[in-house]
C-alpha cells in the first residue's frame, strides 16, 4: 500500500513538475476544394484561397504529450466550372457556368500534440478533430459565352449565400491531422510554423440529391507566451 502511495504521489509530481500552459495568436492561409460525388463527375472543382486566424489555448499534461484548443475564424469554398447554356436577350447561347463560393466559419478544433526536442527548435505533430459553424458567405456566379461573340456581354452575380435556400449545412466538421515547428526566444517566447490538413466528415448539402464534403490544407505562423507551473 506504501509502495502505491509513494508512485502515485511520483506520478502527480511528475506531472507538476512539467505542467506548462501556451497562450497565442496565429494566422494564415487556406487552400480549400470540395470532394464531390459520382453524381457531380461533369463538374469541374478548383480550388480557393482564403485566411484564417486563431486563438492558441494548449496545456502540456506531460513532458511529450499537449491537448490544445483553438478557436478562431476561417475562409474556405470552392469554384465550380461547368458547361451549360443561357439566354440572353431572348437567344440561347452556349458556354460555361462559374459559381465561386467564399464562406466563412467559426472553428473550434480540438488536438493532440505529439511534442519532440528539448533544444530551442522543436517538432510538433497533431491530430485531432474540428468543429465548424458557417457564419455567412457569398456565391458569384459568372456565364461566359464560348466562344466569345462581339456586342453580347457575359452574364456575372454576386449576391450573399442564403443557407436554407440552397440547403446548405451550416455544420462542417472534420478530421486534423498535421505538424509543425516552434522556434523558441529564451524560455517563453516562441515562434510558430505548421501545416494542417482538414478532412470533412459533413456532407455540405442537405438536399439527397448533391454530396460534397470540405477538404483543406491551412498554412500558419503564429507567436506564443508559455507559462510553466512546478
């Protein structure tokens, strides 16, 4: 009973002695496209850019081992391309359809983080799981008539993304998995590089006929205070 008691308070030493919580900022960019269904395969989908930033909440429960939450702002979408016709001034014209979509996120992402090295450089790996909430959006859509024809102009819209009209799932949640470096300035300051990649787990259309699922990559940099507990 001695012995237990002696490893259990050498455990909760332990811990203490390496408890250490992370505060910071980061920001970046994001590379996003949708994977589409079968049903979707005459469609052509391009990939967008957009940002992100974030606010860094991780505890370090041992020495190699952190939980960190994350939440912040995110803008992710996709650009579809496809052939179709339209009329114009009362005569049908061939050409193709363009429809870019920007929408924006609130993320909650929640992780785990593998820590590696003790020198000032050190390696991170995550994974890990985020919760998204779509907050708002717009869609411009473009006809472009092909091949072009003197005197008749394209057609071009852009109005801001109706979520029920278009039965949009406001939920977009996904997979993390990732890694980057932290670059320490003494003992608390440290710099912040990594790379994610996001896989959706939420079909993005409520509707049974279309299903489309998120897929992104974010790249960011980001500066942290550490505080450590013994």
């Amino acid at each position: 009973m001695k012995k237990i008691i002696l490893l259990g308070s050498f455990i909760a030493f332990g811990l203490s002695t390496q408890a250490q919580l992370t505060l910071g900022l980061k920001g970046g960019s994001a590379l996003s496209d949708w994977n589409a269904s079968s049903d979707t395969s005459e469609i052509d989908i391009i990939s967008k850019y957009g940002r992100n930033f974030a606010f860094a909440l991780e505890y370090q429960v041992i020495e190699r081992l952190s939980v960190r939450i994350e939440p912040g702002w995110s803008g992710r979408g996709a650009t579809i391309h496809q052939e179709g016709s339209a009329w114009i001034d009362g005569i049908q014209y061939e050409g193709y359809y363009r429809e870019e979509y920007d929408i924006n996120y609130f993320d909650i992402p929640l992780m785990a983080q593998l820590n590696l090295g003790d020198g000032p450089l050190r390696l991170r790996f995550l994974a890990g799981y985020n919760f998204s909430y779509a907050t708002g959006g717009e869609v411009k859509e473009i006809f472009n008539i092909d091949p072009p024809i003197a005197g008749v102009s394209n057609l071009e819209n852009t109005e801001n993304l109706n979520f029920e009209d278009r039965d949009w799932n406001t939920r977009d949640n996904a997979v993390i998995i990732g890694g980057g470096l932290n670059f320490f300035f003494g003992r608390h300051v440290g710099l912040r590089l990594d790379a994610r990649y996001f896989i959706g787990q939420s079909d993005l259309f409520l509707d049974e006929v279309r299903e489309a699922y998120n897929r992104t990559w974010m790249l960011n940099i980001g500066l942290e205070y550490r505080f450590e507990f013994y």
